[in-house]
C-alpha cells in the first residue's frame, strides 16, 4: 500500500475553492440532493476520455445526470453470464431502478479508443489481439462497426466513420437488453445516439431513419 499517497496540493487547492464558492452559493441543493436521493433527468454513456464533458455540453448541474463513462462510449450486448459487467450494471440501475426517460450514448472525435480498435482490427495493433488486453478485448465490441467503414477510402475518412459507429453500435446493443426495449415500448424510455467534435465544439445527433448524424 505504500503507493498511495495523499492527493497533490493542486487538486486539494481545487476543493477548497469549490467548497468555498459554489458549495456555499448551492448549500441547499446539495443537502435537497443528498436527503431526498437522485432523480436524473437522462443517463448519458461517454468516452472516459478526459476532454469529453458532457456536464459542460449540456450546462448540466449535480443531478442532473446519471453518467457512465468507459474506453470509447461502448455498451456490450445483453449478456446475462454471472460475470462482472460494470457497463450493464451501471444501464440496469439507471432504467429499472431510476427510471430515467432518456438514455444517452455520445461519441466524439479524435477517440483513441476508436483508433486502437482500427488499428487492431486492421492487423497494425497485434498486442491488442492478445487476450491479455483488456482494451483489446474490450474494443471486440466494436468489431462490427469496422467492418462497416473498412472500405472507405482513406485511414481519416474510416476512423471518424468508426467513431460514429462507436455510437450506432452501442444503440444496437442497447436494444438487445428486455428491460430496455419494454421501456421504449412502454414509452417510458427513449434512447439517442450523439457524436462530437471536440475542436469546434459542434454535436451531432443520430437519425435512425438515415442512418446518418445531423448537426444540432
């Protein structure tokens, strides 16, 4: 345990700001937040990519959203094995237990993610094939969506394909978990699929009937 170390002075600086600030403007939301539990308005599935925040996007408050974030904004298919899904179990609380209205997936570009799965699939990437690649396997997820791009024309014009197929393919396998689709049928529930391009700040949004992504 002796790797554990107390926080860098940066970071406790960072807190002590925030507690001095907009914890004290906010007090009473807080402790509303904290003595009556969450309600969020959507759950939102991103990229644990460090210049993806989706708070920021959406000017979002605390509570407003249930996030998960995982290695290129991937859901696996409904997989119900008794093994550890932390991506399956973070969606089952948000729909059966929340009941959030909105499920959101949003990709962005520039995913190294995305590109450590063109690169694997395309044979550049041989470590990721070891099954001792938690990324590599991981990223199998994504398999059918490089399948889709791989005959465009340049390596550029693929990846930004694949990162927007990060998002269908994760839509697609939403739709495999019962819960969800009795959600969506019930009403209750509506999934949608997002793509961003982090240097021009621009969102697009997935049309199922096109197939393709518009711009917001």
């Amino acid at each position: 345990m002796e790797n554990i170390r107390p926080l860098p002075s940066f970071l406790v600086k960072r807190y002590q700001g925030w507690k001095a600030t907009n914890y004290v403007e906010n007090k009473a939301w807080y402790r509303k937040l904290a003595d009556e539990g969450q309600r969020p308005r959507g759950m939102v599935i991103s990229c644990c990519d460090s210049r993806v925040n989706v708070s920021s996007i959406f000017g979002a408050d605390a509570g407003e959203f249930f996030i998960h974030r995982n290695i290129a904004n991937l859901v696996p298919p409904f997989k119900p094995d008794g093994d550890r899904h932390g991506t399956s179990a973070a969606i089952e609380y948000a729909v059966t237990a929340l009941h959030v209205p909105h499920l959101i997936v949003i990709g962005h570009s520039n995913c190294g993610g995305v590109a450590g799965c063109h690169a694997m699939c395309s044979g550049a990437a041989p470590e990721l094939e070891q099954d001792n690649s938690f990324v590599g396997r991981w990223m199998d997820i994504l398999r059918p969506g490089y399948e889709r791009v791989d005959g465009k024309a340049s390596e550029e014009d693929q990846l930004r394909a694949l990162e927007r197929q990060s998002v269908i393919v994760s839509l697609e396998n939403l739709l495999t978990f019962p819960f969800i689709t009795d959600a969506c049928e019930k009403g209750e529930l509506s999934l949608h699929g997002l793509w961003t391009d982090i240097g021009e700040g621009a969102l697009y949004q997935y049309e199922a009937d096109s197939r393709e992504f518009s711009a917001i």
